[in-house]
C-alpha cells in the first residue's frame, strides 16, 4: 500500500529545506538595494511574470498594495501590447521567472531600460538574459521541484513567493506602516473593522421616554423600537437612565398588579447606565458591554454633554462581524 501521508512530509519539508537554502544563499546588498528601491519608490511597483511564476507575481503585487506599497501586476504579453503605458519613470519593476529566459519578458527589456526603470529580479538561474539585465538579482535557485518529473513549478515558486513576501514585509517595516495603516486597507476584515467601525455606523436612533411616562408607554417604547430597552431623558435630551426588557420584567415581578398603573419609567430605569459616545470604536464599545461581571447587551449613545444621541445593540455590533 502507498504511503500517501510520508510522500507528503517528504515534499513539504523539500519546499521548506528549499527556502532555507534561499535565505543561506541570498545577497545581502541585493536584498538591501531592493528593499531600499521599493520603500523609496515615488511611484508604483509593477510586478511581472508569465505562468506560474504570474500567480506568484500577482500574490506578491496584492501583498505590497494591502501594507502600504501601491503595486500592480501586469502581464508581459499584454504589457508589449498595449498595458506598457503603466509603466512610467519613477516606478520599480519585479520580474518574476525560474529559467531567467522566459521570451515575452527577455522581450521587454529594452523597452523597460527605455523608461529608465529598475528591475529587480526574482530568477532561478543568476547567468540569465534576465539576470544580467536586472538592477538588483535576488537568488530563487532550486535544487530540485516538489514535483516527482521534477517539471512542474512547484519548489522554485514557493521560493519566490516567500522571497517577495520576505522583500514585502521588511519594506512594510521601513515605511512605518501602522495596525491602523494596515487596518485602513482592509475595511472588511475583522482587523480593519475594528481599528475603522464607530458606534455611529452601528447605532439606532434613540427610543426615548421621559422620566414620568408609564408603563404601558415604556413597553409600547420598547417594542416599537425592537432593541430591546428604551432610553429615559429629560425634555432637554439630557440621559437620566435606561429600561431594558429586563428591567421590565424585575419591576413587575415585585409590584402588585393593581400598583401597575402607578409605574414609572423613572421607578423602572437604570440609573446612571453605562454609555458610549458615537465617535467610539464599536469594538470598544463591545468591550463596555463584555469586559464586566454582568454583561448587557445595548448601550445608549451620548454627546459630549450628556445628551442622548442613539442606542447601540450588542447584536449589531456581532452582525458587524467584530
């Protein structure tokens, strides 16, 4: 029976022996000089490379642009086609191949020197077309791919992509870029949610009662609202406390039925409730509601004086994806 699961170790740990046999044998001035050209590049980077090696060159392009490096990935063929107009002065060019001779890359070379660009190269082979005519040579050689014909891209494009990730990262370092940096260009991320979502992109429009309002107003309140509490203000929109479901339920569980009709919001509330403001993170806000011995589940939400500005439910704030 074959072995399935060794065959695998076996491969993975090639791939791994593989990239630190990179790290042994990359140059460290080559790697200085490119890291200094990206991270002072007044323009973009633009990432190249066909097949196998374009997949690793579009990943490497996406990676710079989310941490702070605009990068773009544009295929040679198309690039002598047309798409070279997005190469401009001031720009850096990666060019991603194993054999350092792939035609439609070796083609563009004089158009690149052209444009007076520098071309750092990923490459396989250091005595290469492409080699001798890049600016900066970064060493992507393999001894042998994962592949058991030792044909198809497997090995050397691992090495790439983690020397890309490697240049990628150390320039991400250079540049200073932030969480917050960072956060900014992934919005939808949870990361980004909560470095970027404020209470006021989360929160309601306040449910409000006054002090004196009975009972039956304040479940009316609530219920029409369908957040689960309603705040209590003075007439100058001043917070004086909040009644959730559970407050409800507590106070009529004490009262007699005939005191009903007596109740009111301001016998009811909570006083002195815990708030949030609309500028908060909401992130922070769930925090307020979590980080406590009894957790709550809606907040109201204050101006700088105190005014009651909305409310804030734990179940937007989960729906959010934080």
């Amino acid at each position: 029976m074959t072995d399935h699961f060794s065959k695998v170790i076996e491969l993975l740990r090639l791939e791994a022996a593989s990239v630190e046999r990179a790290a042994d044998n990359l140059d460290r001035n080559a790697a200085d000089r490119a890291v200094g050209l990206i991270a002072e590049c007044s323009s973009k980077v633009v990432v190249m490379g066909v097949g196998k090696s374009g997949v690793i060159a579009q990943k490497i392009a996406q990676t710079m642009t989310s941490t702070g490096t605009v990068a773009v990935y544009v295929h040679p063929s198309d690039a002598m086609h047309g798409s070279l107009g997005v190469v401009t002065k001031g720009d850096v060019v990666i060019a991603l191949s194993n054999s350092g001779e792939t035609e439609e890359l070796v083609a563009m070379l004089p158009a690149l020197k052209n444009r007076e660009v520098p071309i750092i190269s990923i490459v396989g082979n250091l005595d290469s077309t492409l080699a001798r005519h890049s600016d900066v040579v970064l060493d992507a050689s393999v001894d042998k791919e994962a592949c058991p014909l030792n044909l198809a891209p497997t090995t050397s494009t691992t090495v790439a992509l983690s020397i890309g990730d490697a240049i990628a990262m150390t320039v991400m370092e250079a540049k200073g870029l932030t969480a917050e940096d960072f956060a900014a260009n992934h919005p939808a991320g949870r990361l980004g949610k909560r470095l970027t979502l404020r209470v006021s992109d989360l929160m309601h429009k306040s449910p409000s009662v006054g002090p004196s309002a009975g009972w039956l107003e304040v479940i009316k309140a609530i219920s029409d609202a369908s957040l689960g509490a309603v705040n209590v203000v003075e007439s100058n929109g001043q917070l004086l406390g909040i009644v959730t479901d559970g407050d409800l339920r507590r106070t009529m569980e004490k009262t007699p039925p005939e005191l009903f009709g007596r109740l009111t919001a301001e016998q009811m509330m909570t006083v002195s409730p815990t708030t949030c403001s609309s500028e908060m993170l909401a992130y922070d806000a769930l925090r307020l509601m979590e980080d406590r011995p009894s957790q709550i589940s809606v907040l109201p939400v204050v101006d700088a004086d105190g005014k009651c500005v909305g409310m804030l439910r734990l179940h937007d704030i989960v729906r959010a994806g934080l």
